[in-house]
C-alpha cells in the first residue's frame, strides 16, 4: 500500500513539474492545448510503455490487472497524441500537419512526430485486435518503441517547452528508461535465445 502512494506521488509530482513549466509561457488558448496536449501525450505514453513492461509489478502495487491501468494509460496518451496534432492544424489552417516529411533529414527528424503518430495507431490497433489479429500482434505492438523515440526527437529539436533544464532532464531520463526497458527485456533475452 506505501508503496502504490509513493509511486501515486512521484507520478502525479512529475506531471505538476511539466504543468508548472507549461504555464510559464502563456499562448493563446489553441496554442496551449497544442502544447499541453504534446507534453502530456509524451508522458502518458511513457507511463502506458512502462506499466506494460512491469505487469507482475503493477498488479502488486495496485492489487489490479496492470491492462486496466495500462489502457486507462494508453488511452489518455494517445488522446492527447491525437489532439496535439489537430490543435496544431487549427492554428496553421492546415491538414498538411498529418502528413509525414520523408526528406531533408533534419525536417523529417523535426517533423518526426508525423510518422511516430501513425505507428503508434499501428501498433495500438494490433493491441486492440490482437485476437483476430495476427498470432504475432506483439512485435507490431512493439512500434510503439521507435514511435516514443521518434517523439522524443520531435519534442526535443522543436518543442517550445523543452528549452527549460529541469524539462530537458525529465524528457532525457523518460526517454532513457524507455530505452533501458527495451534492451533489457526485448534485446538481451532474444540475444540469450540465439
């Protein structure tokens, strides 16, 4: 029970973090929720990756399957993943926003929330259907993992809010243990298996 609130805590401390920083610059309303819906969405999909990857642990904490929490998760992030793009659309007056950029590479880097956006549809539909679906519906849930990279290089070369020390720190260590999580349980066992 300590522990669920510790964990309560820290996850709830980190999002008054990203809130605070989000309010130090105050845009017009559309900008705003284009810009707390991409800080947010970020965070959320960090959560809903890290809950899958500790199922055992969650249901411990939590005394509840970790799918319920994990889909509340993933559903609040791809919400949020899914309203960042359309606030943004509204502010330019344009669709093109949806569109991935392929080339330069450094515009595709930038703009790589474009392609992240439709892997992430990808591998949630596969997770969705996963009974009809392909008996591998796993490894096509497993985009999920460039997706959040991918997110992360958008935010970090073009995201407003990311030019604060403190949100630079939380969006590397997030995007640390993502990687971390992914060797460790996808890289190193399939090595083992060799």
């Amino acid at each position: 029970m300590e522990k669920r609130w510790h964990l309560i805590f820290l996850v709830t401390f980190i999002a008054a973090i990203i809130a605070y920083i989000l309010l130090q610059a105050i845009d017009t309303p559309l900008e705003m929720i284009d810009r707390a819906a991409g800080l947010f969405a970020y965070y959320f999909i960090f959560l809903a990756i890290l809950s899958s990857e500790y199922m055992k642990q969650m249901k411990k904490v939590f005394g509840q399957g970790f799918i319920r929490i994990h889909h509340h998760l993933a559903r609040l992030g791809i919400s949020l993943m899914l309203l960042h793009p359309i606030a943004f659309a509204f502010e330019k007056q344009s669709i093109s926003v949806f569109i991935p950029v392929l080339y330069p590479l450094m515009e595709f880097l930038e703009l790589a929330g474009r392609p992240a956006f439709y892997l992430v549809i990808i591998a949630v539909a596969a997770g969705v259907y996963r009974k009809h679906f392909i008996r591998k519906w796993k490894k096509i849930h497993y985009l999920n993992y460039p997706a959040f990279l991918m997110i992360f290089i958008h935010s970090w070369l073009i995201g407003t809010d990311l030019n604060s020390g403190i949100m630079q720190l939380l969006w590397v260590c997030m995007a640390l243990v993502i990687a971390a999580i992914f060797v460790h349980k996808h890289i190193i066992p399939f090595q083992k298996s060799i």
